[in-house]
C-alpha cells in the first residue's frame, strides 16, 4: 500500500488496545495516543499494554506512540476515540489543535455524562464537526476476543458511508469482518443501550430469576430499544441487526460484562453506592440509565425495563419491588 | 372453581411433568397419560417422576394417571401432548378413542419425523383435526425452572383465540405467565427451527467461535427464522416476541440444550453417528434441519444457517469448511 490513510487512536483502555491490534494487520503505521507515560514506555519495550488486553502482542515500529493528544490529532486525518465514555469530556479539554476536516470515528460505548449526549453528538454540538465527518465504530465484540483473534463482526456507521467503507479497509482482515451503516444515531444509541439492559439482566440475576426471564428480558429489550430508537431518529433499520441485537446479546449474555456485574450486585442487596465502591469503577450503564429515562421523558416511548433500573439506580426503589412491577410489564 | 375444564396431558417426560406441574397449581383433577407402569407407580408412591424432573413435587391426588392413552382420551375434552417428537407417531398408533371434538395442544417441540411435518399439521392432515381446535404451547422454558417455581412466559397459541385463552388460565399462576397468540404456524416453526440454531451455536462452539461469533449468529438466526416463516405462513407477527427470539434465545445460549451438545461434538470432530451414539439419543434438531431444508427448496427463503447445519449433517462436508463459507454469508 503506497498511499496509506493516515489513522491514529486515541485512548489505552482494553478496546483501543484491540483496535490498535486490527489496524496493524493492515497499516504500516499507526497514531496512538495514550494518557500514561509508563504504559507507552512499557509498550516500546515489551510489546504488550501493561494493563488492558495484555494478551494482545504488539509491534511498537508501527506504532507512533504519544501521550500528547495535540501532536496525535495535528498529524493524522481520521481519529478513533476509544476513551471511556467518563473520561471522554476531561480528556477533550486537552485539546488544542484544530478538528476542522478532520474525520471523528467514536468507539466508545455510552454517554457523555457531563453533557448527557451520546459520543457522536458531543462533537458535533462542542467541536462543530459535520455529521457528515463523525462515525461510529460499534461490536458486537469483546475486546478480549480480538486479542484471541476470534471472528467478529463489526459496524462502521457513517452518514457519508463513503467514509465508514474507507475505515472499513484497514480494519477488515483474517478475523475481523465489517458492515457498513448509515445508521450513526441508532448504532450509537443502541451501544448505549445495551448497557441498561446488561444492568437489568444483571439484576434479575442477582434477585434470582433464572435463564427463561432472562430470555423474555432480551427480547423485551430489543424491542424496548427499537421503540426507544425510533422516537430518537425516525429512520429505516433492522433491529435485529448485529449492530442492535448482537451488541445487546454479547453484553446481556456476557458474565463478565461490568454493567451486567453491577446489575448482579444491585439485585443481591447492594445499595448503589457500595457497589460502585466495591468495583471501584462506574459501570457505563449508570450514566445511560439517568440519560436515557430523561430523553425518554420527552419522547414518551414505552420503556418498562430502563424505567425500572432508573427507578433502582436513582429512584432509591427496592430492586426486588421493582422487579415484581417489571414483570407484570413484559410479555 | 366448581365447573373446572377437563385437560389431560399426554407424555412422561420433563417438559410433560413441568406442565402437569403448572395444572396442578388450578385444577383438582389432571388426566396425566405416560407409557411406563413403573413411573405411574413411582408417582404414586413417592411424588416424583422417578427419571424426569424428579425435583418437581407431584400430588397423586389430583392426579388420574393412566398407561391407557385411549382411557385418558375418551375422558379429557382439552389434550396437550407433550410427548417427545421422535415417538409421537408411534405413540399416536396406539389411538383408538376419536379425537372429534378434542381440543388439541400441543407442547412437542420439532417435528414428526415420518411425516415431516410440524405436529398441528401433522394433527389436521392425519386425523382431520381442525385448525380451529389446534394450539400450541410454546416457551421460552426449561422445565427444570419450572420445577424451580421461577418466573417463565409461555405462549398460548390457537387460531380460535378463546380456547387459548381458557387454557390459560388453568396454566397461569405464581410463575407462569402468558400470552395468547392466533399464530400456530409460525411459533410451532420457531419451535422447531431453533433447534437448528442451537446446534449451528454448538457447532460453531466446538470448531473454537468465541461470544463474538455466538451473537452474530443469533442475530442471524432470527433474521433468518423470520425469512422462513414468512414463506411458509405469511402474516402479521413480530417475530420478536418472546415465543419467536425468546425461545431461539433460551436454547441458543444454553450450555445443557441436547442439540446445541450435539452441534458442538460435531464441531469437535465427533461424526453425526458417533455424536448420536455418544449421547444415546437424537437430538431434535437433527430431523428439524432434514425438513426444514427439504421445506425451503420449495419456498426459496435465504438460510445460510440451516443450509450449513444440513451440508455438516446430511451433506458429509466437514463442519470447519462448511462454517468457513457460513462465516461470508453472515453480516
């Protein structure tokens, strides 16, 4: 390849690790920003990430590593954001360097708890980036998978789907195959999404409801989703897409998932404070739940399930209570 | 409840006893036919199915338990047959009693492997049952949560509503709830093609595809289920519905469904007979995957999934090359 895009990711989590991964099977080099000085280091020296996705061997001559994200953005045109989404806001107030022409792939799963806005909208409102500039990179994929080098599917969602189908070049390769979407708005809220019902599963697991709930509780989510959707961005899609209904099953499915971990802890009689504590993290899907029940408020969706971890999460509602309510609410 | 309906349930098995379990909870008296003398004494003596969800407590005397299937027809107006779908036809040699004016439900899953057809056809085109007094009982459900009293959704299916209604409401109770449906067709064929996708889940399990994949693959699967229904019975239905995904979810992703056992020693390398003869039985899909193909050469739905599952099975192709392709025609 002679005339290579000039791609960078910013972020050192587990994901951006993973993305970080596919891009070198195909690019000659690569931008990384990363916040620690000592993971870069490490990186250089032994070839993996110290802390996320250490399984994952990597090439440091492909890598233009830096934990300065102005010099990272000034010198590549397409930038990957894999912060998590808690971060996502202090991170940005680094920034300096223009985004004009620049083009803004968000792999981050969530909401912007600062400004309640999904990733997507968050640059297009506080960076003025055209729609037609931003997209969306979405699973269903555990990172973990990628360093394994499992087949996974992934979707490039861009309103300009010219821009997602060059993405999609160099990060297709022997187990990573792609689908391009128009859909950045749906995709989007769906990755988000998906974690509430992660929370809720979490919890119906933790109250002791066993795997037939759980499978009237996937398909009462997607459908909660579509109708959640639908009154966010009207627009042709199939739900049942991987980019929907793969990505709520791989985290609803997944004992692993941080959401769903946190749904368990709630469920066997956690308050939500000690189980943030006991984590030592928030779960993504904390944020979703406040921001999704406060978009819904206006848009008036049916919407049981992230009405009844709302009420849990932020309505000091017994899960168990609530849970009984819920039940009489799915079908 | 003075003037109870008088429901009867044919077969011995787990998911016979989960439903006799459930009648019990509102009837006095339950009609319970099943071939062996020695299980209908077992009961009798020690309140439990001595080989089938033996942890479900049963009160013989509500009991009328009878080897006779004729005896058991000649009494009983409404009759679930929940009698494995590989002995049904034999089983139904035995009949002499008239089934005019029976009600039929049916709680088999898959399909009658002599007639190929799913088991309301089977009813209307071998004993001139009208369709009208043919339902179907349909999950998402293991009986061993039945057994466990936790929460499960059934679906209620007749094209004359009422009789599912009035069924219903000697099923519902404490943890059953349901749901009534006018779709006998398409929740029996999805009773029956999910069998089909927990196998291609096993399959693809044992030739080493992570959770990634697993999900893709549902998603496919109900994408797919939904193509081959609407060939087969063309109407309203939202075939994400708990009687639709749901059940396609519940056996999909559980690791004791016999057929997604049987699809992943084949993925392992084991032949479909040595996968048969391991397990001492057949796995229902195994017939499910013969007619459903053999179904669809006639309507032409796009089924990658089953095509796969019927070249591993029937078609001598190595599971590894025929998942290979499967993998390109997944998105």
């Amino acid at each position: 390849m002679s005339k290579q895009a000039k791609i960078a990711v910013l972020g050192g989590g587990s994901w951006a690790t993973a993305i970080v991964k596919m891009l070198s099977e195909n690019l000659d080099t690569i931008g990384w920003y990363m916040r620690s000085i000592y993971a870069i280091e490490h990186i250089k020296r032994n070839k993996h990430n110290p802390s996320y996705l250490s399984s994952a061997e990597l090439h440091p001559k492909q890598l233009n590593l830096s934990e300065d994200m102005n010099y990272i953005v000034k010198n590549y045109d397409i930038l990957i954001f894999a912060i998590p989404s808690a971060f996502v806001n202090t991170e940005l107030e680094k920034l300096t360097a223009s985004l004009k022409n620049k083009i803004i792939f968000s792999a981050i799963k969530g909401i912007v708890p600062e400004t309640g806005l999904i990733v997507g909208e968050h640059f297009h409102q506080k960076y003025n980036i055209p729609f037609n500039n931003i997209g969306v990179i979405t699973g269903p994929c555990h990172a973990e998978e990628v360093a394994m080098e499992r087949l996974s599917y992934l979707t490039l969602a861009c309103q300009d789907q010219e821009k997602a189908t060059d993405l999609s070049k160099y990060i297709s390769g022997r187990y990573i195959k792609t689908k391009i979407s128009d859909d950045i708005i749906g995709t989007e809220y769906a990755a988000m999404l998906k974690n509430i019902y992660a929370i809720a599963a979490g919890i119906a697991h933790g109250l002791g409801y066993g795997d037939n709930f759980q499978a009237v509780l996937m398909s009462n989510g997607i459908r909660e989703m579509k109708r959640f959707i639908k009154k966010v961005h009207k627009m042709k899609r199939n739900i049942n897409n991987s980019a929907y209904l793969g990505d709520l099953l791989v985290t609803g499915y997944s004992v692993f998932s941080r959401n769903r971990m946190f749904g368990n802890m709630i469920g066997k009689g956690y308050t939500v404070k000690s189980a943030m504590l006991e984590m030592s993290m928030v779960a993504e899907g904390y944020y979703a739940t406040k921001s999704a029940f406060e978009i819904n408020q206006k848009n008036g969706a049916k919407t049981p399930i992230i009405d009844a971890v709302y009420n849990v999460l932020y309505g000091k509602k017994e899960a168990k209570d609530e849970f009984l309510k819920l039940t009489n609410r799915l079908d």
